[in-house]
C-alpha cells in the first residue's frame, strides 16, 4: 500500500511538473488562451461553489509549492 502510495504520489508530481513546463514555455497565442481559460474557471467556480467550498479548493491550490494567486 505505501509503495502504491508512494508510486502515484511520484507520478502526480512528475504529471505537474510536466504541466507547468508546457505553460511556461508554450508560445504566447496559446498562453493567452490558457489564461482565458482559467479566468471562465475561476468565473464559473465563483458562481457555482458555496464559500466553503471555495475557500478549501483556494487553500489546496495555495498549498502547492510555486503557484499564487
């Protein structure tokens, strides 16, 4: 179980970082897409989720090394 654990927790970060890296260095047309799409996220978050909900996903996402909000 901790071995799975551990397996899955490294593929996880291996997945964010090759995330963040397509992002930092794709071309500026697909950036700004990019960030299009995470404001309609964010919009659509703020309209949808409880205040609760809200404030436990920005805590997760605030948690992670690198990223700000």
């Amino acid at each position: 179980m901790a071995r799975q654990q551990r397996i899955t927790k490294s593929l996880s970060t291996n997945a964010w970082d090759d995330a963040m890296s397509e992002i930092n260095n794709c071309n500026p047309e697909k950036q700004n897409l990019r960030r299009q799409r995470i404001n309609q996220l964010f919009t659509t978050w703020a309209i949808l989720d409880s205040e609760d909900e809200q404030k436990e996903t920005l805590e997760i996402i605030e948690s992670v090394e690198g990223i700000s909000i």
